[in-house]
C-alpha cells in the first residue's frame, strides 16, 4: 500500500516545519514520494537524501492556465533542483474548445513538460469534476500522445476530486497505454483499496499516514 502513495503537502500556507513533517512521515512509512510544490523540491530532495523516498512536484498548478513556455522553464528549474517527477494541470479551457487548433495546443502543451523532464516520470492533472466524459476520454488520448506516463483526476483545489466513475472511466480509456493517479478525497483505507483493486496505481494524498494506520480522516486533500 505505501508504495502506492504520493503523500501530498499543497497547501500554500505550508511552512518549512511542515515540509519537515511530511518528508520525515515519508521516510517512516516508505511512500512512493512527496508531492509538494516547486520551491519546496531542493528542501525536500536534501531531506529525503538516501532514504529511496522520491520527490514530485506539480507544474501550472492549479489552474492549468499558465503559458507551454512557463511550464516548460518551471519543469526545467524543478528537475535541476531535483525533483523526480512532475503532476502537470492541462489547458482545461483549451481542452473544452474541442477544435483541431485547441487540441493541438493541449497535447504540446504536454508534451513541452515530458521533454523539458528529460525522461522523468510525468502526471497530467485532468480537473475531471470540470469535464465531460468526453472531455476525459480526449483528455486521456491527447496526454498518451505526448508521451505522458500517467493521467491523474484532480488538483484537489476545485470542486471535487476522484470518484469511482471517473477513475474507471480513465482505466477504460488508457488500458496498458498508461497509469493511471487518482487524487482528492482518498482519506482511508478502504478508499485506497478499492482504487488499488480497479488498477490505479498511484494515489494523491495527504491522508497517507491515516491510510496506513487504518483510520479516516473528514478533509484535506
């Protein structure tokens, strides 16, 4: 189960104190990594030094909005400070266009993060509870296409996070052609359990530590 977990800090209020606590509960329970945002990553990378815990961090987030080139400079900037692996917001507003010139800016907007990560494990945050079925179904192919390793449902930061449906719905699309990341509102173990038995391999969370002790918590991440 702990290797299944990226235990997630995204507040912006989060202090150095807590950065400290989330990388040291990493360590304890030997998570995947930390998802945190950027101008924590070298803090972190120096925290979690030997310890096999990676660190993630998060591009465009949490919006999606920002420009391909300051996604691209902030992936660069990430990976030279260390980072492992990078949760990117698509383009939603792009996405919902629906026309060739629109989808051609999603994908490439993708794919200037998996080049600028130079080989480095990439995650396309969807903001699924603002899409269509469809909307995801174009959302999966489009991040496949670019090169992306995992499409992930949620920022956490709008209005809703994974929900069964959704996730079985990305499953469906990717198929062997991808993983797949839910995030937002896993709190418990039988949450993680029930994502982890339909095929999800990755879990966003700040629950982490509730999870792996069995118990449940009523908000955060």
């Amino acid at each position: 189960m702990n290797q299944y977990i990226d235990h997630t800090l995204l507040k912006p209020e989060a202090t150095r104190e807590q950065i400290e606590k989330l990388c040291e509960e990493a360590k304890k329970y030997n998570f995947k990594s930390v998802c945190l945002n950027p101008s924590w990553v070298s803090y972190a990378k120096e925290l979690l030094k030997d310890s096999g815990v990676l660190v993630c961090t998060v591009i465009g987030f949490p919006l999606g909005a920002t420009s391909t080139q300051s996604k691209a400079l902030e992936t660069e900037v990430a990976l030279k400070d260390g980072a492992d692996e990078f949760d990117m917001v698509i383009n939603i507003g792009a996405l919902k266009e629906n026309a060739e010139q629109a989808n051609t800016l999603v994908q490439s907007d993708i794919r200037a993060v998996v080049d600028a990560a130079n080989g480095k494990t990439v995650k396309v945050i969807f903001e699924t509870c603002l899409l269509s079925n469809e909307e995801i179904q174009r959302a999966c192919e489009l991040s496949i296409k670019a090169g992306a390793h995992f499409v992930k449902t949620s920022t956490g930061f709008s209005t809703a996070g994974a929900n069964l449906e959704v996730v079985k719905l990305m499953l469906d699309t990717v198929g062997s052609r991808a993983l797949v990341k839910a995030s937002g509102g896993v709190r418990s173990l039988e949450d993680a359990k029930i994502y982890i038995d339909m095929g999800v391999k990755r879990l966003g969370t700040s629950s982490g530590v509730a999870i792996m002790e069995g118990q449940e918590t009523k908000g955060g991440y």
